[in-house]
C-alpha cells in the first residue's frame, strides 16, 4: 500500500496497532486503549521494523528515518487505513449492523438463519459465534477488532457472501472498531442499564449507541424498537430511511401477542398470524425487528412468515430443559436487571401460580457493581426462591460479590435467600427444590462453556450441568 504524506510517497507493508506484530515497512498506529496506551509503545514499534507511526501526541525524540503524522484521533484513523488497505469490503456486502441492550445475538443469529434458508450465502458476527455461509469461526469479543474484523469480512467477501448480520457493542462503537465500514442498516433493541463499568453514565452509554445510527450513510435504513423509550432518541439525526416497529403502539411493523407458552407464542405481525417456536414478549419484539429488517431488504412477506415460524431459539437464550419429575428447567443469558426482569416476568404470566419459580443467579466480576443489589432485588420480587452464587467472578471473590447483591435485600429477604458459591452446587439444589409444574430459572451464563475464575476460563456450561444432574 503506498500512502502520500505532505507530498512524500509512503511504500507500506503491513499496519497494526500491537508493537509486537510490527514487522519490516509496517505502519505502526498508536492508540489510547482502556489498559494502555499504545504511545508508549512508539519506540518498540520502531525497533521491531516501523517507518510510519500514525499518533496523537508526538514523542518527544522524532527519529529522522521515521515518518510520524500527528492526527486528532489514532483509532479512528486506524479504522479507515484498514478498511483501505482491505479493499473496503464492507463496500462489496449488505452489512447490517444491531446495537442494543438486550436481543442482539438473537436478532442477527435468526437473521443469518433465515436468509441462509432463502439461499443467500450470509455472514454472521456475533458473540456466540461467527459464521462465513456454514463455516464457523472462533469468537472472543460481542464485536472483533478492527484488524480481525476487516480481515473477516475479506472472507466473506470472498467467499460470496450477500448479507452480513452483525451485532454493534457500545464498546465497539466507542472504541472506532466499526469506524472505516460502510452499514446498509442498523437495527436498535433496547436500552437498559449495562457497562457502567466502562461508560460511567447511562446518558453517555445512550450517547454512544447513537452515534452508531448518526453515522449511517443516505441510503442506509435504520429500524428502532419504537416501544422502547431511547427508540426515536436514537434516530433523531440519522441520514438513513427510519422505520419503527413496535407492540404497543402504531408503527410501520406492528405485532399483538395472542396467546403465551412454554413451548411457543402465537402473535400477529402486520395483521397475519404467525405461531413461533419463541417465548416471550421480548422474543416478539425480537421477531418484529427480524421481519422488519427482511421486509427493507426485499424480501416476501408471507415467505418471511413461514421461516419464522420454525426458527428455534438461539443457545442459551431462553432454552427449556425438561426434567422427570415434572418440572422445567430455563437457561437463559440474562446478565442485566431488564433482561432478567423481562424472562421473570414471561414466566410468571405462562406459569400463571400454578408452580412456583426458583431462580439461581450471580453476577459478573470486574463489571457495573451498582447492578448488582438491582439484579437480586428483581429476582427476589419475581421468584418465590432465590440461589445467589458464582457467575464469571475474574478477579474478584465470588464471596464478595454476594455480599454485593445481598445488599439490595432486607433482613427478611436476605434470611429467605440462599447463598451457594459454587454454581454447580447452587443449580443441584434449585433442582432438588424443585418440584412438578415448577420452573427453575438458570440466569446469567447462557450459551457461555467457561467459568472466569483469577484470568483463567474454566470449562462450565450450565446446559451440560442441568442435564447431569435431571438425568
């Protein structure tokens, strides 16, 4: 790649922002991340073979044989260098990107469900996994970085992909890991309380998921959740074409949810009815946002329908396990108050007092403390038992991080709560406590196969342990 500086021509090998992966002509960009700051890492880069940095603030030795260009913002700058330097792929796809609280790894798994099964070779870029047609790839991040992500959708292009669903982490957004891609949508969920660890504020977490939608392209559509509070908030200065879709009120995709269960929901979308393998209210909102994004896209009405009809849930997203004896067992992935809130309450109006719940949920270390006492608050008010135990306690004591939502209970409801550190042992006994027509609710891990424990992942899958312990 040959980049022209202040009329000096730049012959370039390679680009990276790790000083470790410099090699020989490599453009070193130095970026100010959440751990560090790649500036420090100026003269390594150097070292290892770097002639062009790109950085915010210049060191204060400037090496001769070195180019350095001075930007306002090294991260973004990387973002468009690397799009570049790929070909602009996201120019040769449908990128559609989905950003949100809660409902993004459904949203884009069942989309790239759902056009695959209309015979389009469809990319997928989520947390579960990432998929190119039905070749899996290892995922580590809700959204990879810059350099992953582009060199992923090189694939996909070459690969002959038409459409790319891709969830939109505020992380990634905040970090300029999407700057340089081109989206022809953006899809909004929700918005509730989530990250405070990393953005501080809810506004400024708000803030930054709009930005996403303010930097569509004319020509782009952006399709929000009109139910949700923040959903025209997030569309007010976007270029793109706006559509809303909604359960309570009137939108361009509306639904109506008829009749609730276990096994399924029978809803209306726009009129026609649809019976779906989904459960829950925030599954239908889920399937408005899927219908109305194929609808923008083209796609047949009634032939939508139909797929949706047979979709499954996606793993770890409200997965019911039966037991024996007669009670039923809900793995599900919230890790938020909404979402937890959300799947307690769909339980409550299926389960209608016929069995009682019992939920056992922990929370994440090394993340938003303040949702923590919320977190068991919310389980104790929608569950007749709580287990408070371990979920991915990192470098934190899981003891502690009880305490933390035990706080949020009174002195009666703390007694009434039972506390098991180890999570395996915290599912045995809401199992055993369990008895016919109850649901035990296991929150917080889903599709996950690890427990973090000191930087070391720990092979854990809560699906697995349920099914030892009811078989």
């Amino acid at each position: 790649m040959r980049l022209v500086f202040e009329g000096k021509e730049l012959s370039l090998s390679g680009v990276h922002s790790d000083s470790r992966k410099i090699k020989a002509g490599y453009l070193f960009v130095a970026i100010v991340g959440t751990q560090m700051d790649g500036h420090s890492c100026i003269e390594k880069s150097i070292k290892n073979g770097a002639k062009t940095i790109i950085c915010q603030t210049l060191p204060v030795t400037l090496r001769p044989d070195v180019t350095y260009i001075c930007v306002k913002d090294s991260a973004k700058a990387l973002g468009q260098i690397v799009s570049l330097w790929n070909g602009e792929p996201s120019k040769k796809l449908r990128l559609i990107g989905v950003t949100g609280t809660n409902g993004k790894t459904t949203v884009t798994t069942l989309l790239y469900r759902v056009f695959r099964k209309l015979g389009y070779k469809v990319g997928l870029i989520s947390t579960i996994c990432n998929c190119i047609n039905d070749r899996i790839v290892p995922t580590t991040h809700t959204t990879p970085d810059v350099i992953e992500l582009n060199t992923l959708l090189v694939q996909m292009v070459s690969e002959g992909c038409d459409y790319v669903f891709m969830e939109v982490s505020s992380h990634a957004i905040d970090q300029k890991r999407i700057a340089g891609l081109q989206f022809k949508g953006g899809i909004f969920t929700n918005l509730t309380r989530d990250h405070l660890d990393y953005h501080k504020t809810f506004d400024i977490y708000r803030d930054v998921k709009k930005t996403f939608f303010d930097l569509l392209p004319t020509g782009a559509f952006a399709l929000a959740n009109k139910d949700d509070k923040n959903g025209a908030f997030m569309l007010q200065n976007t270029k793109a074409h706006k559509k809303f879709y909604s359960l309570q009120s009137l939108a361009d995709f509306k639904s109506r949810i008829l009749e609730s269960h276990f096994n399924g929901t029978l809803m209306t979308i726009n009129d026609k009815e649809l019976s779906t393998l989904l459960v829950g209210k925030f599954n239908a909102y889920n399937l408005l946002a899927i219908y109305g994004t194929a609808i923008l896209l083209g796609q047949n009405s009634d032939e939508i329908l139909v797929l949706l009809s047979v979709l499954r849930p996606v793993i770890g997203r409200f997965e019911t396990l039966n037991a024996s004896r007669g009670f039923t067992v809900i793995v599900d992935y919230a890790h938020t108050p909404d979402a937890l809130i959300n799947v307690l309450n769909t339980i409550n109006e299926i389960l209608a007092r016929k069995g009682k719940i019992i939920t056992v949920i922990g929370c994440g270390g090394n993340r938003d403390k303040g949702k923590r006492s919320i977190m068991a608050r919310e389980a104790v008010r929608l569950s007749q038992k709580v287990i408070l135990t371990s979920d991915n306690p990192r470098f934190e004591e899981p003891g502690d991080i009880i305490e933390d939502m035990l706080a949020g209970l009174d002195d009666i409801q703390q007694k009434e709560t039972i506390c098991i550190v180890d999570r395996k042992e915290a599912i045995r006994t809401a199992c055993l406590l369990a008895q016919p027509n109850d649901i035990v609710l296991i929150a917080g891990k889903g599709h996950e196969d690890y427990q973090e424990i000191k930087g070391v992942k720990n092979h854990f899958n809560d699906k697995k342990v349920v099914m030892e312990i009811i078989n």
